[in-house]
C-alpha cells in the first residue's frame, strides 16, 4: 500500500485504510483530475419524435399569486461591497449535490470557528479585563464593605432603620412647621444692635463701637467674597495649575483698581505666580517689571521700589529694569538709579533720554545729550532730541555733523536742506541722493525748493527726473504715494510743485481705456480735499489726452471759476469753445461771466461769435435778447 493510505492506531500499529467501502453521495471517480467520462449518441438513441409529441406546445403559463417573481439582476440591484441583493442561483432547483456542498462547507467553517476560539475568548477576557481595571462595577467597589457585614450581629441588623423612614421624617417635619411673624419690638432692638454709636470723651477725641451684629455682617460679606476668589481661581485653571503671562500684566496692571476682596485676592495669586516665574527665571527682566508694577497697583510703593532695587542686581544690562527703577522713585533718587544705568548700559537710547528728561536745566540737558551722542554717534533720536534744543544757527551746524554720522536718515538730510541757503541745500540734497538714491522724498524736496526760490519752470524738469532716476534704480512709488505727497506739497504752499507730480504720475499704471473715468474721479477726490491746484492738474492731462470731451471742459470751467482768476477763466473757455464750438453752455458761460464784470460789448461779441458756430441754438438767440 501507499505510506499515506496507513494510519497509526492508539497502540503504536499501522493499519490500512479500507476503500471497499460505500463511496459518498454524487461521487465520480476522476473528477478531481479531470478525467471524466463522455456520452455519445450512440449512448442516448436515435433521435425519433414519440407519438402524441406536439411541436406547437401551448405558451407557459404566468406565475401564480403566491409564487416567486423572477429575479432582477440589472446595475441598480448590484452593490460594489456586497454584490447583488438577491442570490444569483436563487432560482435554480436546490438539488443534493447543493446540500452536500453546503454541510461540507458548514463543517469547514465549524472547524475554523473552533480552532479560533480559545484565542478569540481569551482577547476578549483580556479587554474586559483591562475595561473593569478603569470603570469597576459597583458590587466590586463595595467588596471589602461586604466583607466587613460578617462582623454585623443580628441585633445591629434589626436596628438599621428603613430607606425611605429618615426622608418621610424631615418632610413630615417641614409640613408641620409652622412661622410666627416677629414682633416690631424684636425689629428695632436688631436695628439698634446694628448701628454705630459715637461717643466724645472728655479729651474732646471722638471714639466709634459697632455692635456684634454687624461684626457678624462683615464676616459673612468675607465669607461670600472669599468663595468668590476660589471659583474665580478654579475657573482660570488648567491641569491645576493657573497660567498668567508676565508681560501680559505690563498693560493689564495700568488700569486695575483694588477696590474689593475679589481684586485683593487676584492681587495675591498674580505675585505667588510672578514670585515663581523670578525664581525660575531671575534673569528675566519683564517678570520684575510687572511684579514692581503689580505692587504698584496694590498701592505698596516700597516693595515695588525694593523689587527694582534688586531686579537691577539681577538683570544689571536690561535698560527696561533700569527705566522702570527709575520711574518708581523721583527727584534725586530717580538721578541716582539713572546715573547707575548710564554706567551699566551706556549704549542704550532709552537710558539717555530719560536721563536728559529728568533734568530740569536746559544747559544740562544739553549736556547730557552731547555726552550720550559721544557715545551713541548713529543714533537719530539723540541727534532730534538734540537739535531741538539748539538754536537755528547751532541746529544747522549740528545737522552738517549729523548727516556725517547717520548719512542714510532722510529727515536729517531735509532738515539740513531746510536751514541752508539756496546754493547750500541744493548740494545737500545732492549729497544725500548719493547716499540714498531710492529714496523720493528727497526728489520732491529738491522740487519744493526750486519753487521757493521763484524757480517754478524747474518743477517739471525735476520731477521727470526723478522718475526716470528711480526707474532706473527700480524704486518707483506706486501712483498713490504720488498723488498723496502732492497733496502734501500743495498743503505746505508749494501749488506748482503738486501740479507738476500730479501731470507726470497720474497716468502711471492706468489703462487706456479707463483714462478718462479715473482721471475724472482724481479731480473730484482733489477737490473735495480741497487741493484744487492738484485737481487744475488732473483736468488738464484729460484735457491733453480728450480735447474735444465736453464734460472734461466743464469741469475746468467749473474749477476755474471756483478757484480761479478771471482772465484764468476767460482763457480756458476761449480755448475750450475753439476745440468744442458746439457746445453751447460754454458760449453762454463766457458770455455771463462778461456781463457779470460789467462788460457788455464782450459779453456781445461771445455771443456773436457763437451764433456764427451754432445758428440754429434757441438758448443763444435768448441770451442776445436778455442783453
């Protein structure tokens, strides 16, 4: 026999297997490896058509009520995850070799099932496990309670008093209770108890008592205050444990009053978190600035002041430790505390200043300053706090040295441009274009100075310049910085000067298309500015660019008349009727203006001539009959 037709017996012997026995149901031998048998017609018969067979059959009939609809496998009835609703071969006959195949897949999913268990039940016993180690049932919390009721005697046992009898109890009692109303006389000796006696001994000194039921008031006021203070607390907590940010305290302090047991009580548990954060941190300088100022708040001026005393030990280069040591005291101890930060911090700006500010003599501050600039050359607030005490000849002198020492600050360059002569500022502009060649500021001060100096016709030429300069160093501001410093320009009495940066910025970085509608809206944003040379300005570019737009000569005409001279007026309408000779509001409007001087032989010849433009317009013939 084959090795694996033998089996070993419990006894060690090997045995054959027996293949004479019933093969199972539906078996056919070869089937597994393919070898199956075939059937020919030989085998079936010839086919012959039987007697009584009738090829023209009658039509099935339809399916009874009662009996299964046949099954409906379209794309609608089909799920991508669990297929189709219905069973594919729900409607084929259920014959044995489907029961076989069925019990022979039970016993393999019962075999599987039992080799899974023992490792599925004991996965499952380790999670309740670990789940009753969090949240225990209740009779496992009270087992060692349990356990104690062995030592209860049956005595003790009897004693215990129903659930429900010690509630029945207390609503019984407060259902028989019964109120008296108290009597008037009871009322004004608790009033008398309450008030506050004053008594004049014979000294003259006056001495006050307040009684026991007052004394009580107040501690229950305390009590509710103090509750308050720990739910506040509990409520600006988190893991146990407050969060307070100290340079947060530096702008909430400025504006916190004590002025109840709430206040005191947040008071005191912002200095345990402050005196925690020095502790950790003694090098960090904010913490001791906003425990000085806490204790400012408080109104404890000494600790603050002592605080700051040794915040300057801890922290000697920090100038806010220094500034604010120096704020807290006053007179000369406030001197004192800041001649120290000169010497610990000689570099800081702050410490210097506020070192000149404390003097009261203008000689010494000057001094002060003069020194913190011999030790701070390149700082550009000592160099303004310093000019501004000096006078124009000096502050002129100082600004030539202080351009030397900060050549890249624009308002020492424009201040020097200022104070020097024409000649003089004109090199100084110069000098700091060299330094700062992107910057426009100095372009339009150099435009400003040449109208000042009856220069004006330069103004163009400038600005042209300056554009095609910082064009080239690619520093040119948007258009509406441009316009912005034109109405700066014209604000400080330099009309030509806005004029000219208005005509050759204000088409920058506008379509074609919208020239007409933004340049329009630019005059009316002008002029209710009220810089009405910048809006002349504007008109005139869309004049330039439309000549022959109507409302473009109307809103001149309207400027002019507004802002403008007479002869300014008359010659923008002659020029405005030479390019639009239709326009017969313009004709009518130099006509009036004519007539309004008293002069009625212009006023006459406008119209004439407008006559000879427009024959057939009634308004001119009208005006010619009123005059």
């Amino acid at each position: 026999l084959h090795p694996r037709s033998r089996r070993v017996l419990p006894g060690g012997t090997m045995s054959a297997r027996n293949f004479n026995t019933q093969p199972p149901k539906d078996y056919v031998a070869g089937l597994g490896r393919g070898a199956t048998g075939f059937t020919t017609r030989s085998d079936i018969g010839p086919a012959r058509m039987l007697p009584g067979d009738d090829l023209a059959k009658a039509p099935p009939e339809p399916p009874k009520a009662g009996e299964e609809k046949p099954q409906d496998l379209s794309e609608g009835k089909f799920d991508t995850f669990n297929g189709y609703d219905e069973r594919l071969f729900g409607d084929a006959p259920y014959e044995d070799d489907d029961r076989a195949a069925d019990e022979a897949w039970a016993q393999v999913d019962e075999a599987m099932d039992r080799r899974r268990r023992a490792r599925r039940e004991a996965r499952a016993q380790a999670e309740m496990a670990k789940y009753r180690k969090v949240r225990p049932k209740i009779q496992h919390q009270f087992a060692d309670l349990k356990r104690n009721l062995e030592a209860v005697s049956q005595e003790e046992w009897e004693a215990l008093p129903e659930p429900g009898a010690h509630v029945r109890g207390a609503q019984t009692a407060r259902q028989n209770a019964t109120f008296t109303r108290a009597p008037d006389s009871l009322l004004d000796r608790a009033r008398a108890q309450a008030a506050t006696s004053t008594t004049v001994d014979d000294a003259g000194a006056a001495s006050g008592s307040q009684s026991e039921l007052a004394d009580l008031r107040a501690v229950g006021s305390a009590k509710s205050s103090l509750v308050k203070v720990r739910l506040d607390q509990a409520a600006d907590s988190v893991t146990g444990q407050t969060v307070v940010d100290p340079l947060g305290y530096l702008t909430d302090l400025g504006s916190m009053e004590v002025s109840s047991m709430a206040d005191i009580g947040d008071v005191k548990k912002a200095r345990l978190l402050l005196d925690s954060v020095r502790q950790t941190n003694p090098s960090h300088a904010p913490a001791w600035v906003a425990s000085a100022r806490l204790e400012e708040v408080a109104g404890r001026m000494g600790r603050a002041r002592e605080l700051m005393a040794e915040a300057c030990q801890a922290c000697p280069g920090s100038e806010d430790v220094w500034l604010e040591a120096a704020r807290l005291e006053s007179g000369d101890a406030a001197k004192a505390v800041v001649a120290e930060a000169v010497r610990k911090v000689p570099t800081s700006v702050k410490v210097w200043l506020k070192a000149a500010s404390l003097e009261t003599d203008e000689r010494l501050r000057r001094l002060v300053l003069r020194k913190a600039l011999d030790l701070v050359p390149n700082s550009v607030k000592l160099w303004q706090a310093a000019i501004d005490l000096e006078s124009p000849e000096d502050a002129r002198l100082m600004l030539a040295r202080a351009v030397e020492c900060v050549p890249h600050s624009v308002d020492m360059w424009l201040a020097l441009a200022r104070l020097e002569p024409y000649e003089q500022a004109q090199k100084a502009l110069n000098r700091a274009l060299a330094h700062i060649p992107t910057e426009p500021l100095l372009w339009i001060a150099a435009v400003k100075l040449e109208e000042a100096n009856g220069r004006a016709e330069r103004c163009d030429k400038i600005v042209a310049r300056a554009l095609e300069w910082l064009e080239r160093n690619e520093a040119v501001p948007e258009r509406e910085v441009w316009l912005g410093e034109a109405e700066a320009a014209e604000r400080a009495g330099a009309p030509r000067s806005a004029a000219a940066i208005v005509a050759h910025t204000i088409s920058r970085g506008v379509e074609e298309e919208d020239r007409l509608r933004i340049w329009m809206e630019d005059a009316d944003a002008f002029l209710s500015k009220g810089v009405p040379a910048c809006a002349r300005a504007a008109v005139d570019v869309c004049i330039a660019a439309f000549p022959t737009k109507r409302a473009v000569w109307e809103k001149a005409a309207e400027i002019e008349q507004a802002h403008g001279t007479f002869e300014a007026l008359l010659d923008l309408l002659r020029r405005a009727v030479s390019h639009v000779p239709a326009a017969t509001d313009l004709w009518l409007m130099a006509a009036r203006e004519r007539r309004a001087r008293g002069d009625v032989t212009g006023s006459q010849e406008v119209l004439t001539e407008a006559f000879r433009a427009n024959p057939e317009a009634d308004a001119i013939y009208l005006a010619a009959a009123d005059l």
